[in-house]
C-alpha cells in the first residue's frame, strides 16, 4: 500500500506549476489555472495508459493501481513543468 506522501509531493507540484496569475483579470486567471490543470491531468493519464498497454503487450507485465496513479501524477508533473517553462520564458 503507498503512503501518502507518495501522493502528495506530485500533487502538490503540480498545482505549484499550474498556478498562472493575470492581474486585473481574476475571470481569466480562474479560466486558465482549471485549463492547464485540467490539461497537465489529461496527459498524465494518457501516458500512464500507454506505458501500462506498452508493459502488458511487449513485457507480459501488469502494472499495479498505486503504480500507475504514480506514473500518471509525474507524467502531469512534467508536462506542467514544460508548460512553466514556456509559459514563463516565451519570447513575447
């Protein structure tokens, strides 16, 4: 059984990577912070998916729940990251 804090860290992370603050602007703000949260946890499901048909087509391995919440929370903690960053660092 995971602990807690196996949950918590990548979740926590990705709320921290998700926050975007646009003054003057709390609808937009609101608008924005559900989408690329919504968005960062389409992506860590999808991939989490495709590794787990991966494992069980090629290695004849199954992936356990707590596993696969696992890859799916850093998966998301990741493509939150990239979005910080090009969010952050575009050359606009």
């Amino acid at each position: 059984m995971a602990k807690i804090k196996d949950y918590f860290v990548p979740f926590i992370l990705l709320l921290i990577l998700n926050l975007r603050y646009y003054p003057g602007n709390l609808e937009l703000t609101l608008k924005q912070n559900f989408r690329f949260l919504l968005a960062s946890f389409i992506y860590g499901l999808a991939f989490a998916f495709i590794f787990k048909w991966f494992l069980r087509q090629f290695l004849r391995r199954e992936l356990s729940r707590e596993n696969f919440v696992k890859i799916a929370l850093w998966a998301a903690v990741i493509m939150a990251f990239g979005e910080f960053l090009r969010i952050y660092f575009a050359p606009y």
